[in-house]
C-alpha cells in the first residue's frame, strides 16, 4: 500500500509512528550503559530502572486509552508529546539515582499516554478507510507497523553517531524529535475526528481477576517481555565484553528492525494459517530460550571481537523471530478470554500484568548479572525463563472464524456502558 494514497489523517498518524520511534530509540539502547557508567548504578538498580520505565509505560497503557476515549486523541497525544519532551531533557541533566528514576518515569508516563491515542485512532481510521473502499484494513496496519520497525531502525543509528559527543546530546535529540512531532500535530491534527466517539468504561475488573485463563496468558506474555527486556539490559554488557563498546549496539537494533519490517507479515500470514495462536506463542518462547541458551553456550570460550559478536547476533535473531510470532498471536487470542463489550480494558489489563513482571523481574536480572557468577550462568537462567513460560499457557479454547478476532480487535466497542 502506497504512503501518499491514504487519506491525509492516516498519514500523519503513520508518520507520527516512525518519528516517536525514531526519537525514543536514539535514546533506550544506550540507557544501560549510562545509568552504569556516567551515574555510578548498581547492577540491580539499572535493571530496576529500566524496569521502572517498562511498567511506567506497559502498565499504564489502560489510563492513556481509556483517556483518549474520553477527551479524545489530540489533547492526550499532545500532552504525552510535552511529558516526552521534558522527560528527555531531564535525562539528559540528570545525575542522581533519584533524579533519573523521576525523568525514566516521565518518559515512560508519556508514552503511556500517546501510544495507545494513536494505535486506536488508526485501527478506527483504516476500518473507516476501507468500508470507504480504499482497500483492506490490515494494508494500513501493517504499514503502521513498517513505519515503527523503520524508526527502531534509524534511532539507534542516530543515537550512536551522537553517543560521540554524548549522553545528554542523544537525550536532546530524542527531545528535539517530539518538539517536530508536537508541532506538526498541534497543526495537523483536527480538533473533531471523523466517527470518534468518547466513552467512560467503568466495570469489569472482578470478572477479570477471576478469569484464569487470561491471567495465565498475562503471565506468558510477561516472561515473554522480560526476555526481550534483555535487549536493553543483558545484551549491552555482552556487547561491551566482546567488543570493548557498545557501539555494535546499534547495528544489532538495525538487524533484529529489519527482519521485522521484512519478515514479519510473511511470517504472521504462514502461522496464523498453520499452526495457530497457541502453538505460535509456545514456538516463540522457545525461539527466545534458544536464543538465551546460544549466547550462553558460547561464553565459557571467552572470544571477543567479531567472533565473540556472533552469539549475540544470533541471540537478536532468535529473539526478534520468538517476537513476531508471539506478539501478533496474543493479540489474537485476547478477545477469545476477554468478556463480550470489555477488549479495551482486558487488552489494558495484559500490558499491565505483563509490565508489573517485567519490572520485579527486571530488577532480579540486573542482580543476576551484577553477581560475578560465571558469566553463562545468568544466560542459562534467563533461557529458564521463557522455556517454563510456555506451560502457563492457557489452553487453545474454541476456534474462531479467519478474519473475526481481526475486526473485534481494530473495531471501535460501543458495546461500553
């Protein structure tokens, strides 16, 4: 589907993807490396931090939804645009453990707010663009997800071209992005969006910590966020052993970026076709645990350079294919466990569950690496991780028709009180 063929709204929220991707990936990979370095952390706060800014973000992408719904997208994308602004420059000045924390939860808050605004306005838009005949809504979807995949691609190559100078120039640019993109939606975006209806959802939590089955699934896609967590926590202090840098950092962001944004719908239409949900998100588990295991068979030779590098890329590779099987498979799962009229809150509730365990168990892995173990033992154990993870998994439950789980996730709930 070509870009400039959309109608001018979809476009800008398209766009809108790639620069907040843009402007937050030239920044998160080298985080690690500063709150250890620059700030003096210990192992297990770095971790606890990062895990901070996950569950800032992923647990509370329930209120900036249920915000958008209520006094629509344009104020709750501007204010989380202003709250990312400030957090990047507070970053970028900040060198006390309290006064980072502060700045990664402004950072992860903002997020939290125009995140879910702009995912839901454009699944409402591409059903709108389609029942308009402008061809189907997964075309537009999927170049939502081209465009964020391009982002992660070009920010970690920004942000290590500006690591030469340093830390506070990457926090400044990344703040630099979000000032382009608060301009050009204080502009472009229309006050009154076409077929935007504002509810108030109210209800539906005791049904829900009462549903076992989706708390099962909600503890699977946490051990699953927890793994791929590492990204930012593990994989730096690998890259720093093999390389004495961490500036091949950003070519493996590149890598695991473009075998998403050329890989992912393939592979998503082949197992959504064959295999399932539940299949596709055991199978991604252990792609993840394989990846752990890789890394950690590797270590006890101690090789370093190109060499030593390989284990990690292969590590990324792993990850970044358990990722694309999992990630578009629980998101077609969640409606067969949600209550009929409660998507939003149950979808809320998953990114709530999954960041409260990636943040306690975040904290344990930077622990876990501060410990002096031998340095395969902490792999070993976070292989352990997602490989137990897949016998959480709920059972497969009733099948449902190709095509109904789509719309029932990118259609609009009315069915809210």
């Amino acid at each position: 589907m070509n870009l400039l063929r959309l109608p001018a709204l979809l476009r800008l929220l398209v766009l809108t993807q790639l620069a907040f991707n843009i402007g937050f990936f030239a920044v998160l990979p080298f985080l690690s490396g500063h709150l250890g370095g620059a700030v003096g952390m210990a192992g297990w706060l770095v971790g606890f931090v990062l895990g901070l800014r996950t569950f800032s973000q992923q647990g509370l992408f329930v209120v900036g939804g249920a915000l958008a719904d209520r006094y629509g997208v344009r104020p709750v994308v501007l204010a989380g645009c202003a709250l990312r602004i400030a957090g990047f420059v507070w970053l970028g000045y900040a060198e006390r453990a309290w006064t980072v924390t502060g700045a990664v939860l402004l950072v992860g808050f903002a997020a939290a707010l125009f995140s879910p605004a702009v995912e839901s306005e454009v699944a409402r838009q591409a059903v709108a663009h389609e029942e308009a005949g402008g061809g189907p809504r997964t075309r537009v979807l999927a170049l939502f997800t081209v465009a964020g995949q391009a982002g992660a691609f070009v920010g970690p190559l920004l942000g290590a071209l500006l690591l030469s100078v340093d830390f506070r120039t990457v926090c400044l640019a990344g703040a630099g992005v979000f000032v382009l993109v608060l301009l050009a939606h204080a502009r472009l975006l229309p006050r009154r969006l076409p077929g935007r209806e504002r509810v108030q959802v109210r209800g539906g939590m005791g049904p829900l910590l009462r549903n076992r089955r989706f708390l099962a699934l909600c503890c699977a896609y946490g051990a699953y966020l927890l793994a791929y967590n590492q990204l930012y926590l593990a994989l730096p202090a690998e890259v720093e052993r093999a390389a004495g840098s961490q500036a091949p950092l950003a070519w493996l962001f590149a890598l695991s970026s473009l075998l998403v944004v050329t890989a992912q719908l393939p592979l998503t239409r082949w197992a959504g076709e064959r295999i399932g949900a539940h299949r596709c998100t055991a199978a991604g588990l252990a792609l993840i645990a394989a990846g752990f295991a890789v890394v950690a068979a590797a270590l006890p030779a101690g090789r370093t350079g190109t060499a030593g590098l390989l284990p990690a890329a292969g590590f990324v590779v792993l990850l970044t294919l358990g990722q694309m099987l999992i990630a578009p498979a629980v998101r077609a799962w969640v409606p067969d466990l949600a209550e009929r009229g409660r998507l939003g809150l149950y979808t809320g509730a998953l990114s709530s569950v999954s960041g409260l365990i990636v943040l306690l168990g975040s904290a344990a892995t930077g622990t876990l690496l501060d410990t002096g173990l031998p340095p395969a033992v902490p792999w070993l154990l976070l292989a352990a991780v997602p490989a137990a993870a897949i016998a959480l998994l709920p059972g497969r439950g009733r099948a449902h028709r190709r095509g109904d789980v789509a719309d029932r996730a990118v259609q609009p709930d009315t069915t809210r009180p």
